[in-house]
C-alpha cells in the first residue's frame, strides 16, 4: 500500500513538473518562434533532400562511367 502511494505521488509530481516545463517553454517561444522553428526545420530537410539527390546523382555518374554506359537515359 505503501508503495502505491509512494509511485502515485511520484508520478503526480512528474506529471506536474511536466506540465510546468512545457508551458513555460510554449509561452517563452511564442507563435513566432514557433514558426521560425518551423521554418528552420523545412529547410533543414529540403537542404538534407537536394545533398541526397545530389548524391545519388554523382554516384549514377560514376556508375555509368564504371560501366562504359554513356547515355543518360533521363535526358
């Protein structure tokens, strides 16, 4: 019984620290910030995207070229 109440608190508290963590944050970031890191992060992914696609590319390149196939047949 003991123990029940001891993790019931437990977890209340944590539950309550949570919270407080996260409106804290949510209030310090704003509806602006909160677009900004939006923002950063799709740039992020379409920067990851193109170096990956960039990639690929140069990798096609090279094994065209290992393998003495010159046309592309994309163009």
């Amino acid at each position: 019984m003991i123990k029940r109440v001891f993790w019931l608190t437990a977890g209340v508290a944590i539950g309550v620290v949570a919270v407080r963590k996260v409106s804290a944050m949510k209030s310090a970031v704003g509806p602006e910030g909160l677009n900004r890191a939006v923002a950063q992060l799709t740039d992020g992914v379409a920067g990851f995207a193109d170096a990956l696609r960039q990639g690929m590319n140069e990798r096609e390149a090279d094994l065209r070229s290992a393998l003495g196939i010159d046309a592309d047949p994309r163009s």
